[in-house]
C-alpha cells in the first residue's frame, strides 16, 4: 500500500500510485507500524541518580543536561513516539522543549503528608514535586480538599491521577494508605472530569486496596504474594484478586523491568552492551563506573545483609519475576489486554534507559508468554484505547496522527525486529534511525 500524509496526519492509504508529494519514503519489502507508546515512563528521573532534585543530580549538573539533552532522541531510537509520564516531578519541561521528542501525556500525583511518596522524601526539595497534596479532613469547598484539588489537576491537561496504594516496600507496612471515604471522594470526582486513575500497587493486598476503591489502571506486577510468597502456584485469594480486575475491566501494566532493573544493576558490565552505549552519553556511562555512582548498589547491598551481589541479583531476576509473570499467564488465558508500560526507570538503578528500557520490557512480555500479536497491541492500540486517545494513535489508518515506524525486518515474527527499525516518523517528519544515535 502507499500512504500519503499530509500536515503530520495521514489523509490516504491505497494500493494505486500516489503522483504528488514532497518526499518519497521507499518502503518496499520493509513493514510500517503504529508508533509505539510507552504509557509508564518518568522524564524527570535520571537514570543513577534519581528525580533531578534528588542531591547526586544537583552535584553533577553538567551531566544532567547531557542526559537531559538525549533522552527524548532515545526513546524515538527504540521507536516511542507517545509517553504518558504518571509522575512529571519538576524536569518535564526540559523533555517538551526538546527540538524531537515523541508526543507526551502525563497524570498527576494526589498524595498527603501522611502517605507514600510524600512521606518518604526526606528532604524540601524532593518533598517540592508534589503539588496537589490533599487534606483528607477537608470540606469539598477547602483549597486543599480532594474535589478541588482534582479540579485543578483537569484544568492542568493531565490526562489521569495517580494514587500510591504502598504501605511499604516487600511485606512492610509502616506507612499509611488514603481512607476509604478519601478514595470514594477521589473516585467521585476523577469521574465528574473524566480523569482516569493509574494506581501504583505491586503487593496482593495494595491491588486488593486499589480495586476496590475503583481505579482504572494497576500499574506495577503482583510481586510480593504476602503469606503466600514461597507458593508456586498463584493461590486461590490471587486468582480471586485477578478475576475481580478481569471483570472490572481494571486496565493492567505489568512493568517488569522495574524488577530486572533491581537486578540487573549488580551486574558490573550491565553498560557494556551496544544496545546501552548507543543512547547514554558516554560521560554518563563514564560516571556510572564512579565510586559515587554505586550509592543505591550499595543500599540494596545493606538491604540484603551484605549478600554476594549475584544472590541479590537472582533474588529479583529469578523470584519476583516469575510472581510478576504468572500473573500475566493468568491474565492472558482471560484474553485480558495488558498495557505497554516500562516505568522506566522504575528505580535509581542505572541499568534501565531510556528506550531501551520500553524495548526490554516488550521483551519480558514475550518471555512470559505473550505472543507477538499481543505484544503489538499492548504497544499501540491497547495503551490508544485505555487512555482515549485511540482516534489519534494505535493504528496506520487515515485521519490519525503520522507517527509511524518503518521497520526492516517483520515484528509479528520476531521480538527483535523492534530493535530494527529504519526511520521514525513524527508527526509525518521522518528521521533516520541512526541520526538517534549518542556515541557515534
């Protein structure tokens, strides 16, 4: 077929010749697709070193901006040309000023003083990021309650909330989670201005907490089981759990790199791969061999009573994994749509990056047993559909937004083929692959 675009839109598709255009893009024997979307990515977060107002990123500014500068180019190398961020903090903007960078939606976060993330942020600055903080006491009429607050996040142009359902990390529980009443009133009012709700929730019984209030989106894998952690098969209170957001029709984002970035960060040779150095700047890949840059290997170290490396490596890679990948077999069978969603970088560790972060997780999806089909849609369609923009995104049709990739090799017969593609094109312009690359 030739496709015809026109003012960043495709205006026709047709087997007959096309004789007036511009540019002639050659696409034969190569295969076009929707433009990926990663709907859990955080471009404030620098990978190593934290939210850019966390203290390693204020004392290497220089680096920063290095970052900063290429970031939005390596998410379009690995073919992202839609982000949803759920959590902006404070450097959004230097990802919209950039001169190519893909289409970006955010949520905003509505957390309290007394409640997960706020209450972990030990620091002004840190506590800075978080500007719709509820008092859950409040009247609906009070600056601070829920229904003003929410109104506020509409007015902004967020697509969706975010709630934090996390008592503590693995099985703690030592911080407070919203009320009951907080997250009726929450639901009440993200519906009256059409706002959906990405929860994070990566324990039984915080997706437990999270369904019941209503959300629209689970975001993290069920990785920590409780009481029955060391089971091999998923329990029958799981299998409750993950029916109820089958029938509730509670949108699913599986982010298992979150978890392979934990471990993967004990690994000393993680910045080695070509994949990897293509897209860092190499002052920062230099700076990730640095004595400072091992600071959050060393926390996991002393979270782990000092294990060898390798045994808290597997720890993540071959324990919580598999709880995460069960999950989405299960899920699977149910013909239940799983979302795209690497949130990246999921953590301080330096071994997730940008782009390259979204093509691993698509990875992931395979080897816990997606097929390739479905894979594709959790990538275009399903994340266009869930957060309503599918009249703009998630398929080659006329009308819709001309963010596409033309790709060498055919991804519904190998997962690597995403790791081939040729040209991106956004908004109709179309940039070559290689022209993405940082260390050249």
């Amino acid at each position: 077929m030739n496709v015809l675009i026109s003012d960043g839109r495709i205006t026709e598709i047709t087997s007959k010749k096309i004789t007036s255009y511009d540019l002639k893009i050659n696409g034969f024997g190569k295969f076009l697709t929707p433009g990926l979307m990663d709907s859990h990515a955080h471009v404030s977060s620098i990978p190593g070193m934290g939210f850019g107002v966390e203290p390693v990123a204020i004392k290497n500014p220089k680096l920063a901006q290095a970052y900063f500068e290429q970031q939005p180019r390596s998410f379009l190398f690995y073919g992202v040309t839609q982000i949803l961020d759920p959590n902006p903090g404070v450097s959004f903007d230097y990802f919209t000023s950039a001169p190519q960078h893909p289409d970006y939606f955010r949520c905003e976060v509505l957390t309290s003083k007394n409640t997960f993330p706020y209450v972990e942020k030990a620091d002004d600055l840190s506590r800075s990021m978080f500007t719709y903080l509820i008092d859950e006491s409040a009247e609906a009429t009070a600056e601070n309650s829920v229904e003003r607050l929410i109104g506020k996040i509409a007015d902004s142009g967020a697509s969706c909330i975010k709630l934090y359902f996390e008592d503590g990390y693995g099985n703690a529980n030592q911080w407070a989670t919203l009320s009951t009443n907080t997250l009726k009133r929450i639901k009440l009012a993200a519906k009256k201005y059409n706002l959906l709700i990405v929860a994070h929730a990566n324990a039984l019984d915080m997706q437990q907490l999270a369904l019941v209030a209503g959300v629209d989106v689970i975001a993290h894998g069920m990785w920590n089981w409780g009481q029955y952690n060391r089971e091999q098969n998923i329990p029958k209170e799981i299998s409750n759990t993950l029916n109820k957001m089958i029938n509730d029709e509670v949108a699913y984002m599986p982010t298992q790199r979150v978890i392979a970035g934990l471990g993967e960060v004990m690994d000393p040779t993680i910045g080695n791969s070509p994949e990897f150095t293509s897209i860092t700047p190499k002052p920062l890949i230099d700076w990730y061999k640095t004595t400072e840059a091992q600071w959050f290997k060393e926390e996991l170290r002393a979270g782990f009573d000092r294990m060898p490396d390798q045994s808290i490596s597997d720890a993540f890679l071959y324990g919580r994994i598999r709880k995460g990948n069960k999950v989405i077999q299960y899920l699977k069978s149910a013909d239940h749509p799983i979302l795209l969603a690497s949130d990246f970088p999921g953590s301080p560790s330096f071994a997730n990056q940008p782009g390259l972060t979204t093509y691993q997780e698509m990875k992931a999806m395979v080897t816990a047993g997606l097929s390739l089909e479905e894979v594709l849609a959790a990538a275009t369609i399903n994340n266009a559909k869930q957060f309503k923009i599918e009249n703009d995104y998630g398929t080659v049709e006329v009308g819709k937004v001309a963010n596409l990739l033309l790709l060498k090799t055919n991804p519904l017969d190998s997962i690597e083929s995403w790791n081939r593609i040729e040209t991106i094109i956004l908004h109709g312009d179309p940039i070559a692959r290689e022209s993405l690359v940082v260390n050249k």
